[in-house]
C-alpha cells in the first residue's frame, strides 16, 4: 500500500492538472452547507415546533438526529472512500445531503422531519473530512497552509453565519426555505465536482490495493461498536442538560453504553486484520496533540457561539437576527485574517502561531467576560473581535500540522478523526457550559436572595420605588406591593444570570490555556510524508 502510495510520477498518464481554485471552490460549496446546517436550524425551532405539533423537548431531535448521523459516518470516511473512491463519496454523500434537504423542506410531521434531518447528517458527515483531505492532495507543499485557511473558512464561518441567515430567512420567509436554499447551492456544488475535481493517481491505486484486502476482511464488527459508541455518545451530551443528567436513567443508560462500545471498538480496531478506522494514527504525537488542541478550540468556539446570542437574547431582548449581526464581526475577521495566517504557515513556527492564537482567544474570553446588562451590541462585538483573530491564527496551523506526519494515502483516515473530535469537542463544549451555566445561575440566584432581607434598608427603599412606579400605572397598594416584589425578583433572576454568564465565559479562556503545555508535542516536519506531489486523473 506505501508502494501504490508514493507511486512516481513517471508512472501515471499525463494529463493537465485542474486548476486548484476551481478544486477548492467545488469541494467547498458542501463543507459550507454542511456547517451552515449544524446551526442554521436553531433560530427557526419555535417556527417548525408549531408547524409539526411538537413540544419543546420534541423538538430538539431535529438537531440531535443530524449530530448522531454526523459523528456515525466522519470516522469512515476512508473505509468508504477505499471502498468505492473518494470522489464518490463525496459526490453521493453531497447528493444525500441536497435529497435530505429537500425532503425536510416537505416534511410535514415530527417524525419525518427527525428522519430527514438524521439523512442529511449522514450525507453532512463525510464532506469535511473528504474536502480537508482533497484539498492536502491538491496543493503544493508550501501552500498547504493556504489549503487548510480555506477548509477553515468554510468550517468555522458556516456555524457562525447559520444563526444569522437563519433568522432571515424565518424573519421574511416560510421555515421551509432554510432547507430548501440547500438545493441550488448543492446542485451547483455536486455539478463543479463532477467536472473538475479527479482523484489523484497515488491515491486512486493506494485505495484499489486497499480495497482488494478491505472487501475480503470487512470489519462489521468494528462499524456496528462505532455506530452504537457515538450514537450512545452524541445522545447523552446533546440531551443530558435537558434530562438533569445521571439523575435521568435513559442518559445513564446512553452513558454506559457509549463507554462499554467504544472500549470494545477501540480494542477491535488494534487488533482487527483489516480495521475500518485506523487508530494508530494516534501514535504520531503530532497528529494527537493537533487534534485535541483542535477539539478544545471548537469546544470554545461552538460553546461562545451559543452563549452570547442567548445572553443577548434572554437579557438584552435582542432578536435572533440583531444578535447574529452583533456578532457578524467576528465572522468577517476571520474571514480577512485566516487567509494571511496561512500564507505565514509556512514561513513562521505552527508552535509561535497557535501559542499567539491561545492567548488572544483567553484574553478575548476575559474581556467579554465583563458584559453588563447595560452592554451595547457594539461593545459586544468589539470584545469578540479579539476572539475572531485568535481562532483565525489557531485553525490554521493546527490543521496543517496535525496532518503534516500523515502519509498521503492516510490523509482521509486521519482527516476523519481530525473531524470527528472536532465535532466531539463541541458537543462536549456545549454540554458542559450550558450545564455550568444553568447550575451557576442557580447558585448566583441564591447567594442575591439570601442578601434581600426585608429588614434591610436598601431592599425597603426598592420595594417601595417599584411599588410607587406600578402605583402610578393604576395598581392598588395591594397589588402594586405583589407586582414591585415579582418584579424584583425578575431583577434577581436577570442578575444571577449575568452572574452566571461572566463566570462561564472567563472560564471558557480559563480552559484554553491549559491547552498550552500541549505544545511541546506539536513539532511539525514541514517535510513530512504528507507533502508528495501527486498527478491527477479522471474516475
């Protein structure tokens, strides 16, 4: 397979190679949707909830089924493209995507809709990993910094636009719409591949040799404990907050589960003949510490992402479409910065520029660490726009280097797992701080109460302003007295969330820094065997 691998270039037919920006711009097109998609649904929930007869916890299965079918199919990414070619995959997989956007679009009933979405997901989860690998195969070895700023442009702007593009559409538009704007899009997408995206030749044989053994040694044992381990593992960190956790029996159930089938996966996969994911990537240092760096800054990324619109939204009372635009600035400068972070990949050290990008994240989380409730949407963005600049110089190189002691034939195995804790460090991202915030604010509500003694001074003097104001509106004193303490108690709750909020997002730039000493392992080989040069070849 190493032979087939590195095949020279003498041996393969000749043929113009295809425009490397027209590569990336096909390839992107699904990367982008796919990403779009794991949020866009969000803001449009009571919309759809209406429309299907759902309640509130129904609902959320919509999202819970595409994460589930996402995670199930990143890590067999390369099984399949060894399988069947990796053009292929990604060709149908877009194609299951725009057929399960379609049907969403139509679905009329709860159960249809928590079935198309779980179709998109499974044709959503292999279109990073596949682009990421294509386009390491596309470009040059000095531009592969390039190569992974424009994969991380499509991967972290797509969940911070969906919010806002989402509560546009459902603004001015019919919920349906933000499945069917998939449609063009896709076909568009699907049609570029077709035409200009080929396999490169090394790799076409390194999957040929593969498959011959893969077919004769299929590791359905292996498939089935993955399946089960992250369905298991996706359900209890997408539905744990809303069932209080261990205190739920399902969710201990899942949690056992997903403990008890991974063990077992990994131990088949490091003893199978032929393993449908290759763990022993995980030996390379490199690659490891890359990969749970990356998995920690999409834990921060998708956890920030989450908390400041519902900040804005439950306490400043700003619709979904205000706080989508509150935060757009962070989207552009990562726009405008993450492409100048990979032309300097290749001239300055990956260590430099993700130690920078750390610290910029961890001080960006302390400054937006101090929003009041009499935060302006523009204090808010300036406090953020830090934060933008530092994922922008983290994605970058730990993209790259992780991937920089992988073989090309590997790429696709490793791009998988790459993709796969990504995901994995967001779920667990979003569960803990959304959990940490609810369990904060509680403990914030009671430590203001225990302070809100009637034979104090300053509480007499607010109960009787609020009782003058509802006085003047027509209240009797009676009321009015009922009315001035419900409404200082709302001013508890809103303070004890605030509370609540500081806490969690200073500790989100806490945790990052404890990424740091990770460091030492991420020394990147910028010649490593990842960096062959390859000829491509039409399917």
């Amino acid at each position: 397979m190493s032979t087939a691998a590195t095949l020279p270039m003498a041996a393969a037919p000749a043929r113009p190679a295809t425009n490397k920006w027209l590569v990336t711009v096909s390839v992107t097109f699904g990367t982008l949707m796919g990403a779009i998609d794991s949020s866009i649904v969000n803001v449009a929930l009571p919309q759809i909830r209406g429309a299907v007869g759902a309640t509130v916890q129904e609902i959320t299965w919509i999202t819970t089924g595409f994460a589930i079918a996402t995670v199930i199919v990143m890590p067999l990414t390369a099984f399949l493209g060894r399988l069947f070619g990796q053009k292929r995959v990604y060709m149908l997989s877009l194609a299951i995507f725009i057929v399960g956007s379609a049907l969403c679009g139509v679905a009329s009933s709860l159960e249809q809709l928590v079935i198309f979405r779980a179709l998109q997901g499974f044709g959503a989860g292999a279109l990073q990993p596949t682009e990421q690998a294509i386009l390491r195969q596309t470009f040059p070895p000095k531009e592969q910094g390039m190569a992974m700023a424009l994969f991380g442009m499509a991967v972290m702007v797509g969940p911070a636009i969906g919010p806002t593009l989402g509560g546009y559409i459902v603004d001015n538009y019919h919920w349906s719409w933000i499945f069917f704007i998939n449609l063009p899009v896709g076909v568009l997408g699907l049609f570029m591949v077709w035409r200009f995206v080929h396999e490169p030749e090394d790799i076409r044989a390194a999957n040929q040799a593969a498959s011959k053994e893969l077919r004769g040694n299929l590791d359905w044992l292996g498939i089935a404990l993955l399946a089960v381990g992250l369905a298991a593992l996706q359900f209890f960190l997408e539905e744990g907050q809303q069932n209080d956790w261990f205190d739920s029996s399902l969710i201990t159930v899942c949690a056992l589960l997903s403990v008890a089938a991974l063990a077992l996966f990994v131990w088949r996969e490091l003893t199978a003949k032929v393993p449908a994911v290759n763990l022993r990537l995980f030996k390379d240092p490199v690659f490891t510490s890359g990969t749970l760096i990356g998995a920690v800054m999409f834990a921060i990324l998708l956890a920030s992402m989450f908390l400041l619109p519902l900040f804005m939204q439950e306490l400043l009372g700003f619709t979904a479409m205000q706080s989508g635009l509150a935060l757009m600035p962070r989207v552009l400068v990562m726009m405008l910065v993450t492409p100048l972070v990979g032309r300097l990949y290749g001239k300055v050290s990956a260590r430099l520029l993700i130690g920078i990008g750390v610290l910029l994240v961890a001080y960006g989380a302390y400054d937006v660490s101090h929003i009041t409730l009499a935060s302006s949407s523009e204090g808010i963005t300036r406090a953020i726009l830090v934060q933008g600049i530092g994922f922008s110089f983290l994605f970058v190189p730990l993209t790259t280097a992780a991937l920089s002691n992988v073989p090309r034939a590997r790429l696709a195995d490793a791009t998988g797992l790459n993709s796969l804790l990504r995901q994995v460090g967001a779920s667990m991202g979003l569960a803990i701080f959304a959990t940490l915030l609810s369990r904060w604010g509680s403990h914030a509500r009671g430590s203001l109460v225990a302070h809100l003694s009637p034979d104090r001074p300053e509480v007499q003097e607010r109960l009787s302003a609020l009782a003058a104001g509802f006085a003047q509106r027509g209240f009797d004193p009676v009321s009015a007295r009922e009315a001035a303490l419900r409404a200082l108690d709302g001013i508890v709750t809103r303070q004890s969330m605030v509370i609540a909020f500081e806490q969690v997002l200073l500790l989100t730039g806490i945790c990052f820094l404890c990424v740091l000493p990770l460091l030492f392992f991420l020394k990147v080989n910028r010649r490593g065997s990842g960096e062959k040069v390859h000829v491509e070849m039409e399917m």
